[in-house]
C-alpha cells in the first residue's frame, strides 16, 4: 500500500501518562463496590475532619495553623534548625508560593528567619528562632495530644500496624513514580 510507512512514520508515541489512563470498558474504570466507596469516602472523611479538628485547637491553643505547625516541624527537625525553602516545600507537598505566605507570618510572628543559604547564595534557609523553637514545642504538645485522641488512640496496636502495612502497600510517595 503506498504511502502506508508515511502514515505510520507521522503517528506520534503514546505518552507515558495517557498509558495509564484506562480504556473504555476497563475493570479498572468500573464503579466502586460498595466496599470500594465506604473505604474512600471514609478515608476523605477521616482526612478532612482530623484536620479541621487538628487546626482547630492548635489555632485555640497557639493561635498557629496546622500548616504553620507543619512547618515549623520540618525546620525544627533539620539540622541545625535551618532547611532550604525549596526542600520545606517538598516534603510537606505545598506550592512555593503557599510556603512563602506560611514563612512570611511565621517571621511576622518572629517565629522564623529567612538566611541566604551558606552554600548557594541564591536559596533561602528559613532558620527557627528561640521563639519559634518554643512556639514548636508548644504546639507539639497540643498536636500530638489531638492526634492521639482524635485517630491514634483509637485504634490497636494490631489496626496500627495494619494500616502502616496498608500505606506502604499503596505507596504514593513521591518516588514511587520516579
């Protein structure tokens, strides 16, 4: 058949992401079963609630959002209690420019400090300050208390378990798809 290579030659390769998505009529594209949605629906519902809850009384207590306590958690577990804004922003999945508005009341609280990284000038560290560092302990104190009473603490030793198996079977760290 003339002409047929060309044709073939012009149709551009399936991009690695459109293989993922599955065909028409695929099992993966079936309904949820009923076990299926009540595992999701619950796993939503868990997320979204336990947050609202864990906001709630680190705002009440510390007056910080979950999200600032997050990040001050990061920092006050790097070394030297110094991490690269980049890298903050990286582990804890935000966009650079949610992590900018974060630090940006935290150094307005006095919380956090913006150094030049001492290795590339072009990065910033965001370093804890001794407020911070007590302003971090603090709300640990209330986040971790939270987080045992509201999820934690009501599950087994044995669900615990389970459910660490379970995300490591799911596994959606970044390096999964690397």
């Amino acid at each position: 058949m003339p002409g047929s290579a060309e044709v073939n030659a012009e149709v551009p390769e399936v991009s690695p992401l459109l293989e993922r998505v599955p065909a028409q009529g695929d099992p993966l594209s079936r309904p949820l079963s009923a076990v299926e949605r009540e595992v999701w629906l619950g796993f939503l519902c868990t997320h979204v609630r336990l947050l609202r809850t864990l906001d709630k009384e680190l705002l009440a207590a510390e007056g910080l959002a979950t999200s600032s306590y997050e990040v001050l958690l990061a920092i006050a577990e790097a070394p030297e209690g110094r991490m690269r804004m980049k890298d903050i922003a990286a582990s804890l999945l935000i966009s650079r420019s949610g992590l900018t508005r974060i630090v940006d009341d935290l150094e307005g609280q006095g919380h956090v400090e913006r150094l030049k990284c001492p290795g590339d000038a072009r990065g910033l560290d965001a370093v804890l300050t001794p407020s911070g560092r007590e302003a971090y302990l603090r709300a640990r104190t209330v986040h971790l208390a939270s987080l045992r009473r509201q999820f934690l603490g009501k599950l087994s030793e044995e669900q615990l378990r389970t459910l660490a198996e379970i995300w490591r079977a799911v596994d959606l760290s970044e390096s999964a798809d690397d």
